[in-house]
C-alpha cells in the first residue's frame, strides 16, 4: 500500500527526533526542576519547544530546498577561519549537551543497580566507545 509507505517516512525521523527529548539526562534535570520549582519554570518548557519546533523546521526546509544540511553550506559560504569557529562552537555545543546524559544515566544506574555515580559514568563511556566501535565495523 503505498499510503504506508508515504507515512512511515515522514514517522520515521519524527519518531527519532522524539526519542532525541527523551534522553536521561534531560529527564533527570526535568525532574529535578520539578522537585526544586514545581510548576514555575512551565513557561520555560513551551518556549523551549516553539524554539525547536522552528529551528528543526528550518532545517527540513533547509535540507528539502537544497539537498544539503547546515554544515554542508557552512563549510561552501564561510571564509576558513569562520569556519574553525564554527566548528569550535558545535563540538562545544556537543560536549555540554552529552555531559548531562553521561551523568543521567549515571544516576539511573545508580538508583536502578546502586551502583557508584563514577562507575556508571565510567560505564556509559566505555559502551558509548564501544557501540562506535561496532558502528565503524558495520556490526550495528
């Protein structure tokens, strides 16, 4: 049936981008904002989301308009040092968006096997490196 297909892919990288939210660390600050500061910081949350809902939809129509993602068209605008800034920013932006899922699982690891908080960080890491192992092999 072709109407299924058409479906599954448009669900399919909106079921990615979901899961991308659902992360523990992200779960573990929204609890802790929760506990700390019950419904005051609500409003926070909606901005957040009018905010993603924007950039990611300019970057679908960013990517449908002209086959390239951002960082293609960065790297073909930009002069090279801007580009190295760029880049700087982005790998910074990445580190501090992974710390607080490395230390979320670390605390679910903790409360689900008490576990040390630095065993399960020094868990997380190792398979991180590990699946990109696998990844880089083709086994996953």
């Amino acid at each position: 049936v072709p109407g299924w297909k058409k479906l599954v892919s448009f669900v399919g990288p909106g079921f990615l981008v979901s899961m991308a939210y659902l992360d523990p660390g992200n779960l573990e600050t929204d609890l802790q904002a929760g506990a700390n500061h019950r419904y005051g910081l609500l409003w926070v949350i909606l901005i957040g989301l009018i905010f993603a809902l924007v950039i990611q939809s300019l970057a679908a129509n960013l990517g449908v308009c002209t086959g390239k993602h951002l960082s293609e068209l960065c790297r073909a605008e930009y002069p090279v040092m801007i580009k190295y800034c760029l880049w700087l920013i982005a790998e910074t932006a990445v580190v501090a968006a992974d710390i607080p899922e490395v230390i979320g699982t670390a605390f679910a690891l903790s409360i689900l096997f008490h576990l040390p908080i630095w065993s399960g960080v020094l868990f997380t890491g190792v398979s991180t490196l590990i699946l990109l192992g696998l990844q880089r092999y083709g086994v996953i």
